[in-house]
C-alpha cells in the first residue's frame, strides 16, 4: 500500500490561475489545502496566455447565453477588485476596454446582429463601433482593414503569472501547501468515492479532489470532454502607451487573434497554432516558424506600428475547449467529492470565480452560482465529437456554428 | 576620452565627423563609432531614467543583451546604443522611462 | 585545498616571491649568472602554454608534453644571446632577462613593456619588486620599439646588482 | 517585427554566431566543400577575438602567443578565402524544431531552411548585486574591454575591478594600458582566482588584489563616484569597522560569465547544470552534437573556457556537420576531429583544467544516457 504522505480536506491538481483560486478560497475558508503542479505555477494556458480580461466574446457558438456568463464574469471582476484590496502581489489588472475588430463588411454585419441579440439578453454595456469612433480610440489601426468594431469597457488585462502567484501566495499565508513539480498520476476511487490522489512519492488522501488542469483534464478524468487547443503568445519590447487609450483588441473573425498592451509597456500578442501532421500534438509547446510569422504578420497588419518593433519572448501554451464553448464546473456526476473547473478558453476572466465556487461547494456542498449548464456531465452519452483536423479555437467555433 | 595612441592598437584610425543631438545640444562623433561610445567620450554616462524609481541608468554589457543603454532615437525609443553605429544629424534624446513613441507614424 | 593554480604556492595576494620560484621552478645559480644574460621566466603554474619554448631559437627553454608543464631553463652553459624573443612571445609577460655580469657594480634587467609612452634611454627610473614596492634606483639602458613583433618592447634597465633577484618593473621619475 | 514576408532562404549549413567558435566552424566545413552561411548579429565579425588585444596561450597549434584580434584578421581572410557567406547585422530571433532560423536584418524578416546548424552564440556577463550597482559606468569587465580596446574610448579614469578571475586581471592590465589607474582589485574568496602570472603582473605594475574582499555599496549620481569596499568573512559577512571609500569613477564588474543559451533552449535541446562551465550548458556528444539532431553546439554557448578552446570546439562541430552532410570520407573527417580534441585535451589540463575536463565528460555521458 503507497505510503501516505499526508491527509487533507481537499487536493487541488494544477496550478494555473484557476487552481491557485481554488486553493486560495478553500484555504480562507479554514480548509486544510494542498495544491500539485506537475511543473511550476501558471506553466499551463495560465504562463502563455495574453492575459486578456474578456467578459464576453459574444460569437455565435453561445451568443445565446450572453447574460449568463456575464453573470459569472462580472462576479469574477468583483472578486478581482477585493483581491487588490488585500493581496500582497499587484497581478496589474486594469479595465482598459477591449476592441473587437471587424476587418470586412461581413464581420461588422455580424457585429451589428449579434449586439441586437446581447441587447435583447439585457446586456446594456456592449458599444458598436464604426469605423470613424473605432479609429478615434485607436487611431494607429490600419484604416484599410478596419470596418468598424465593438466595445466592452469593462474589458481589461492582467500579469497572468503574478494572479498565479498571488493567490498561490495568499493561499500559503493560510496554510496551504503548495507542491510545484508534483505530478498527480492519478485520482484514486474507490466504489465512487474519491479517497485522494497519487503522486510519485506515494499518496495524498482527501474526501475533495478538485480538478483545475484545464486542457489536461481529460487525462485525469477521461469521461469529461475537454480537449486541449494549442495556441501561441508572443511579447515584444515595452514601449509608451500610444494616446488616447491603452491598446487591447480581439479580432472578430479570428478571435484566436488578439494583442494587448500590459501595465509595463509589453505587447502580448496572441493567436492560433493549431498542432501539425502527421501526429497532430496539441500538447507540443515547441514553436514553428511559420506560425510565428503568421501571428506577427496578421496582427501587424492590423496594428501596423507593431513593424518596427522587436519580440522578444514567444511560448506555445495548451488551453482547453469544450464542444459548448462553455467551461465544465461543478461536481463529476458518478464520483463523489470530484470537482471540475476546466475546459476555459477565457481563464483570465473566469479562474477567480470558478475558484470560488468549487470552494463553496466544497464548504457548503452547495453554490450561489447557477453552474447547471456547465455541468461536466453535460456531454455523456452524446457522440464524442469529431472536430476537423487540425483545430484551433477558430475552427473549433466555426465547426460547431455552421448551422447557426 | 578617446584614446588617441594606444600602446597595442597604434593610432585612432581616420575617420569623418558626424554632429550627433544629444537632448538639444550638438556634440562630435566619428563614423564607425556606437553612440554610447561617442557619448561617454563627450562625458555624458546618464543615458536613461527608469520608469518606476527614475533612476539614472548607461552602458552595462556593451554587446547589446541587457537593454540598460536604450534611448529615444530619431524619434524611436528603447534604441540599444552600445550596438547602434552612429549617423550625421542622429537626433538622440535621455529616455525617461518608457520614453515618447509615436507609432512609427513619428 | 587551493582550486586552482599549483595548490602550494601562496594565493592570497597575486604576489609571486623569489622563494616559490626557487622552490617550484628553479632560479639560476650566482654560478649561471656568472656567464651572461639569463632567461628567468617566472611561470610557476601548470598552465597550457608553450611559446616561450618554441620561440627560443637555441632550444634554451623545456616545457615538453603535456603543454602543462612549468618552463625550464636549460642553459648551464650561458648560451643565451639575450635575444628577447622569449620575453616579446609572453601571453603572461612573465619572461625577463638578467645580466649580471653588465658591469660590476650594476645588473641589467629586460623586461615587456606595453605602456605609452615609451621612457627614453639614458633617464632615471625608480626600480619595482614584485610587490610593487620602490627598492633602488636605477636607469633606462635600451629601448627595443617592436612594431614587427607587434607591439611588445623590451626595454633594459641598469639597477645596483643586488637588486637584481628582485626588481621586476620600472617607474619613471617624472610620473 | 516588419511584416513578415517569409521569403525562404536556403543553406547547407548555418553557423549562428561569428565569434571564435563560429568562425572555425565556418572555415573548417567551407574548407570540406560545404555551402555555409555565417550569421552574426553585430557590424563585424569576430566576437570577442577582437577585444582580446593580449597574447593567447596555448601552443604552436592553438596560434599562441598571438594576439586575439590578429587570430581574428587571420580567421576572416580564411572564411572568405573559403567561400563562407556571412551575413552581418542579422539577428537570428527564432531557432525552430525543424531546423529553421527565422532571420531578421532590421529590415525584413526571412525564413532559412538550414540541413545542418551550429549554434555559437557565445557568452554573456555574469552582474553581481549590491547597493547602487546600477549607476552609470558600472558595468561589466568585458563591456569596459570592448569600449577601451574595439570602441576606443577610456570610459573612466579611476577603476575598481570586482574579481580577481582572468577576465578581472587581464581587463585590469588593459585598462591600465589604456592610460587608466586601476585602484584594486577586490576577491570575495581567499585566494586569486586567474592565473597567477596575471596576477603577478598587475601586482608588480602596482595594482593591489585584495582577497576576501568585496564591494558593498557604491555612490554616485550620473554616474559612479565612490565605491565602499570592505573585508569579508567566510560567509561573505562585511567585517564592521573593515570599511574603506574609494574615489573611482568606473566599476568593473568581473564574475563569471554564461552560455547565452536561448536559441537552444528554444530548439529544445537537453541541458545539464554545471557551474565550472557558468551554468546551464546544453548537452553534446563528443563531436558537439546537441541533443537535437542535426544542430551542433561550440564555443562558449556549450560551456564557458578561452577562446583556443572555442575555436577548437568549432572545428570539432565544423567537421562533424562536413561528415554528415557526406562532404568528407568519415575516416578522414574521423581523423581531424581526433586531432581538434587532442588539442582541447592539451588545453583542458593543470589545476586550471581538470574541473572543466570533468564537467565536459559529465556532459558527454549525460548525452549518452538520455
């Protein structure tokens, strides 16, 4: 029998920004915590993403339910703002707008029918652009490729990494344990109760297990379906704001394509890489060459003062998607004190409240948040899905909205 | 100071002036030099001022890596100096912080 | 245990004595010094160089396999023109050339010089130990510009004989 | 990041870095019939052969006795003597997993195709904290060398040197050459760490080297005027009352240097830590083949030594990616790359080269057995 390194009330696997929230809200709720990173904090979409703040991206795959992520994404802002209040780490998050830019006639038509149905949905908040007011906040975009865009300012940005390590920081403050190059093997059940996990050096026991792995959790829990997308992120020099507003943008068409300015001057660039033939790895973190030039050229393109300047960091993170769009949060149906919060293609503005709510539930047995449509069983039974090869977040969406 | 006469090297080769603008005044340099070598040459070492703590900041590692001798050139910030040649009429100015940029369209 | 260098001679202050090269290397006999200039090639670590060897066109110096080897001279007979190539070819400038039997009162001493500017025969100097210490005084002998062998002079100084074992460098009066 | 137009270049070998190592690696496989491109980030070629304005050790083989910068004029005229096309003022930014280099002249950005790379990038700094090391003219050792002896310009007049290693000692001798007084040379540890003939040298020509020493703050406003130094115990603790000022107007700062390793990093290659050689090193065989295939590693970038060493480990790569693109008979390639690791065996020995000896083999079995 493995040896038993030690007892907790719950296990978190992962420690991207979802799971550190996790441990953070369990660890102030007096619970007995203990974190495992197969790496290190925010290795996983947490270190390599863009750090990008979008409340809604409002595409067709979920227009429909515009309402209920704000309610979660909204509720993710607030906690954010608390945490500034208190937490030692600045993670930098500041609500600066984002852009959401059509680049033809057909996307800005689009943008025009899809605001009609957020407005429907009681979203008040949403702006469209045209050309004209689009160029007037960013006047550097190239007016050749812009037809016009649309707004959210509660949008904003954040250091991925500091969030990461502010709330695995304060989490440690309350005494949870925070075990980085800790590779969970698997998660021990036994007649459909979780009894903890395995690790290398033997067996951590826990009635909770919550797993916060994002494009990794199928490996763990094979029934959920939520399949790793791999994506590039590259950062250039720092630089000055550019009046009058700071820079943030998605683009509409190929929203894996956005750039943002951080706090401290860098660009952070972002789009797809979807994984090559023939064996199709979208766990391979190694960069090619012209997927780089791709990502470089396309949002130069856009922004063309990005010409002169120099990058100087790129990674391949791997993100999660499900077949919804919509992240898997709550309780694994058929395994008792299994908890999911995976499957994010916008962690930055969901990791703070997922983390909440696998603590309340965890605590309480229950959530203020209604989580039933995200429920990770939501897609047993149902034919896996066969999604093109290969896949990136775009195409994933394309896929599922042809009949929309 | 430039060494004139070196006991290795032998003499300064021959090279054509250049008049650099360092913050508004004119100083002399020579073709082939970097700028941060024409400026510690005509006694200016303060080559930046960083953004947080606006401390003064010059040449570090002089093979362009560390990124601790950028200034605004021609109107273009974080130029590493300590590998950029000089140009006749290079406008160079101290760079505080994140220093001015225009976008390219400058 | 020292890391480096050969671990007994005394690493604390980068000064080199006349005991250790006589313990390590060997130092001429007043015997030798009788017969006209000698090499003393103040290399005293096992360090991978050779030049000093193959530059000496009498085959005077012995470094051998491996290129590690501490320099040796091998010249009982006095064959040494005082040419000087071993003292330009130096990496270490460690290479020097006593003549004690320049006169008798008094010793030459040639030694590397890169420095600017150049001192001029005839003028007074003030001879430097191997500490850096002022010991006697002395004058510039000989001034051998070396543009062919790229730039290492050799310049011989005059110093009192019996300063001969220690003084190593040179200061110029006016300085 | 100028739009990227992705036109493709094509080479049979590509050699990043045109320092010692690159060079060699260079000629050496132009000399067997190969197609190479050298690149190089800088104006010239050369790295740093043309700061070294001393005499190189060594033997007859190794070129000693002459002086780094004329090995460097020795070297290029061999590179065009052999066909090396090189290109100047070129940054490599992108080091890709299927040997590609994503190229950039300022200008444009281009895509090469390379069958074969060597990766020789060299090395960089080491800086060393403490308080006010950040004023201006505070720099490191080898940035006051490449200012006083390639840009000709005495950057200060009144020097403290941290750091009694070669580069401390020879950067001490050379500042003092260039018309500067070198106030001291200041160790943390006991003993001096260079060669004691360096040493020697600048003791003589009355530059003190203070063991267990170290700087503890420096002062100054736009640049460096004064620098504190002070008398340490065995755990780098300043002995109260040991203080002294110093009037200095330049700091060099002299401790150590390491690989700069990113591109490899980027490909993806195997490291191992091994702090003889300045830290993290890639992993090579004993041809300096990394752990990815068809990339070769030299000089500095696969662990910190001179320059003889760099430019025989080049030589080592150079024929080995000759032999691979079936330009030379093995056996014959076989036999000059025995000769260029005869060569690094005779300058890896002495108290000096044991230590790097046994972290290259650390490496070569670390290579054998991932």
């Amino acid at each position: 029998m493995a040896k038993v390194l030690q007892k907790a009330d719950a296990v978190v696997i992962g420690g991207g920004a979802v799971g550190t929230a996790a441990a953070y809200h369990l660890a102030s709720r007096g619970k007995k915590v203990v974190l495992c990173e197969m790496r290190n904090i925010a290795s996983g979409a947490t270190g390599r993403c863009g750090g990008m703040v979008v409340h809604c991206y409002g595409r067709f795959l979920n227009i429909e339910k515009t309402d209920y992520r704000l309610l979660f994404t909204r509720a993710n802002t607030e906690i954010m703002k608390e945490y500034q209040k208190t937490f030692e780490i600045d993670f930098e998050f500041r609500q600066v707008g984002c852009l959401d830019i059509a680049i033809d006639e057909k996307e800005f038509d689009d943008l025009k029918k899809l605001i009609e149905i957020q407005r429907r949905l009681g979203d008040e908040e949403i702006e469209l652009l045209d050309k004209k007011d689009t160029l007037e906040i960013m006047p550097n975009l190239n007016p050749d490729m812009i037809y016009g865009s649309r707004l959210r300012c509660s949008d904003g940005n954040l250091n991925p990494f500091f969030l990461a390590r502010a709330q695995a920081l304060e989490a440690q403050k309350l005494g949870a344990g925070i075990l980085t190059h800790t590779k969970v093997e698997e998660i021990i059940v036994k007649n459909d109760e979780v009894q903890g996990v395995k690790v290398p050096d033997g067996v951590i026991e826990a009635e909770h297990v919550i797993n916060a792995t994002n494009g990794w959790a199928s490996l763990l829990t094979e029934e959920i379906e939520v399949i790793p997308v791999r994506e590039l992120a590259m950062v250039t020099e720092r630089l000055p704001e550019l009046p009058p507003q700071p820079f943030e943008m998605l683009c509409y068409g190929d929203f894996a394509y956005g750039a943002t300015q951080t706090l401290s001057g860098n660009y952070n660039l972002g789009g797809p890489g979807p994984a090559r033939p023939p064996d199709y790895d979208y766990f391979d973190e190694r960069i090619y060459a012209d997927e780089v030039l791709r990502v470089m050229s396309y949002i130069s393109g856009i922004f063309p003062s990005l010409n002169e300047v120099s990058i100087i960091r790129s990674w391949v993170g791997t993100m999660g998607f499900t077949p919804d769009g919509m992240p898997s949060i709550g309780p694994m149906p058929g395994i008792k004190g299994l908890f999911i919060v995976a499957g994010y293609a916008a962690g930055m503005s969901w990791a703070a409240v997922s983390g909440k709510i696998a603590s309340d539930y965890i605590c309480d047995g229950r959530t203020s948040f209604p989580i039933e449509r995200m429920d990770p069983g939501r897609f047993f039974g149902k034919p896996k899905v066969k999604w093109p090869q290969p896949y990136d977040l775009t195409v994933c969406h394309d896929f599922l909205t042809q009949g929309a | 100071m430039r060494i004139k006469e070196h006991p290795i090297l032998g003499k300064l080769p021959e090279a054509n002036e250049v008049t650099l603008v360092v913050d508004g005044k004119k100083i002399k340099a020579y073709e082939g030099e970097m700028i941060s070598a024409a400026l510690i040459a005509s006694g200016i070492y303060t080559f930046r001022y960083t953004s947080k703590k606006k401390e003064p900041r010059g040449v570090f590692c002089a093979i362009g890596r560390c990124t601790d001798c950028v200034m605004e050139v021609n109107g273009r910030p974080n130029v590493r100096t300590c590998v950029t040649p000089v140009e006749d009429n290079m406008v160079i100015n101290t760079q505080k912080g994140l220093g001015v940029w225009h976008g390219g369209r400058g | 245990m020292s890391v480096n260098g050969s671990s007994l001679i005394d690493r604390t202050n980068g000064i080199i004595t006349l005991e250790e090269i006589r313990k390590y290397n060997g130092y001429p006999s007043e015997e030798r010094f009788s017969k006209g200039p000698v090499p003393i090639i103040e290399c005293i670590e096992e360090i991978p160089c050779n030049p000093c060897e193959t530059v000496c066109n009498r085959n005077l110096i012995k470094v051998g396999t491996p290129i590690t080897n501490c320099p040796r001279l091998i010249d009982p007979d006095g064959e040494c023109t005082g040419c000087a190539q071993c003292i330009i070819i130096c990496p270490g400038l460690a290479v020097f050339i006593v003549d004690k039997t320049f006169s008798t009162r008094e010793a030459s001493i040639s030694l590397p010089y890169e420095e600017l500017p150049l001192p001029e025969e005839g003028e007074s100097i003030i001879g430097i130990d191997r500490t850096g210490r002022a010991v006697c005084e002395g004058h510039i002998h000989k001034v051998l510009r070396n543009r062919k062998f790229s730039h290492t002079n050799v310049v011989t100084i005059v110093i009192p004989k019996h300063f001969a074992d220690d003084v190593r460098h040179f200061q110029r009066r006016d300085k | 990041m100028a739009r990227g137009k992705g036109l493709t270049m094509k080479t049979e070998l590509a050699v990043i870095g045109a320092g010692p190592a690159g060079l060699c690696a260079a000629i050496e496989a132009a000399k067997n019939g190969v197609d190479v491109t050298l690149i190089d980030e800088n104006r010239t070629a050369g790295g740093q052969l043309f700061k070294q304005i001393h005499r190189f050790f060594g033997s007859e083989e190794h070129l000693a006795g002459i002086r780094g910068f004329e090995i460097g004029d020795m070297l290029l005229e061999d590179a065009e003597k052999y066909g090396v096309k090189v290109l100047l003022d070129t940054v490599v930014w992108g080091l890709f997993p299927d040997l590609k280099l994503g190229l950039s002249d300022g200008k444009s950005v281009t895509i090469m195709e390379a069958q074969k790379i060597v990766v020789s990038t060299g090395a960089s700094e080491n800086s060393l904290s403490f308080t006010g090391w950040t004023l201006p003219n505070i720099m490191g050792a080898g940035a006051a060398q490449t200012m006083v002896n390639v840009q000709r310009v005495l950057p200060g007049e009144k020097v403290l040197i941290i750091g009694s290693g070669n580069v401390g000692l020879i950067v001490a001798f050379q500042l003092l050459q260039a018309g500067a007084e070198v106030v001291a040379v200041v160790e943390a540890l006991p003993e001096v760490r260079g060669y004691q003939v360096h040493a020697s040298k600048i003791v003589r020509m009355g530059i003190p080297i203070l063991t267990n020493h170290t700087i503890t703050r420096a002062e100054g406003d736009t640049r460096v005027r004064q620098a504190e130094i002070a008398q340490i115990d065995a755990q780098f603790k300043p002995l109260a009352g040991s203080e002294t000022i110093l009037d200095v107007d330049l700091i060099c700062i002299a401790v150590g240097l390491r690989p700069l390793a990113e591109l490899c990093w980027m490909a993806g290659m195997e490291f191992e830590y091994e702090p003889q050689l300045g830290g993290f090193v890639p992993l090579h065989d004993e041809s300096m083949q990394s752990s990815i295939d068809g990339i070769w590693v030299a000089g500095d970038v696969a662990g910190i030594e001179e320059a003889s060493s760099a430019m025989e480990e080049g030589r080592l790569a150079g024929v080995a990616a000759a032999v691979s693109l079936d330009k030379i008979e093995r056996k014959l390639g076989g036999e000059s790359m025995d000769q260029a690791r005869l060569r690094l065996r005779a300058l890896r020995l002495g108290p000096y080269g044991d230590n790097r000896q046994e972290s290259k083999e650390r490496i070569i079995q670390r290579y054998y057995a991932m």
